[in-house]
C-alpha cells in the first residue's frame, strides 16, 4: 500500500455503526452512532452495478484511506455531509501499515 502525500487526507469524514434494537412489531429499527471523526484521502477507481441471480449488485465506487484504526469494520458507513458510503472491506495490508483502505460504495439517504 503505497502512504499518501502531505495534505492527502484532506476530507473529513465521520465513521458510523449500527445498532439494531426491536421495533415491538417483530422487526427492527436501525440506528447509525458516530464512532470518530476522521482524516481521509478519497478517491473513486470506477464503479458500476449489474444484474445477477441475486438481484441488482452494486460495486465498489471509492476508496477511502485513513490512519489505522483497530476498530474500522466492514459494515460501518462513512459519512461526508450528506453523502454515505458503505463500507464493503477494510484493506489492512500487512497489519504493519499505517493506513487503512476502506472500500467503499456510495449510497443515497
């Protein structure tokens, strides 16, 4: 993983997790809670979405890096503003790395 440059982690974003608790219904009611705010570089290699056996499949659309975190997983959401990017995988490199890769796709609300 190569380290980015001075001034790379530019944009701010916010790391979310859910939680899920019953709704009395028999469903659920999701909840997003801040976990950090941090710095990260974005950028967006490609991106599409196809039809499979399962249904409509989206695609990675960016790549978030930011500094290690041990608490970063699969399944949390970034936030930058009103855009929401679901994290898909945490690129860890060899565990001795500095930064972590988020791959991520963007979302609407």
């Amino acid at each position: 993983m190569s380290t980015p440059g001075i001034g790379a982690l530019r944009r701010r974003i916010t790391l979310e997790s859910q939680s899920r608790s019953a709704d009395g219904g028999g469903g659920v009611v999701i909840t997003w809670t801040p976990v950090a705010e941090v710095w990260a570089e974005m950028h967006s290699p490609s991106g599409s979405e196809g039809v499979t056996a399962e249904g409509l499949q989206g695609r990675v659309t960016h790549v978030l890096t930011i500094r290690r975190r041990s608490d970063v997983k699969p399944a949390m959401r970034a936030r930058l503003g009103q855009r929401l990017f679901m994290i898909e995988a945490v690129l860890d490199g060899d565990g001795a790395e500095p930064f972590l890769r988020l791959l991520a796709e963007e979302r609407n609300l």
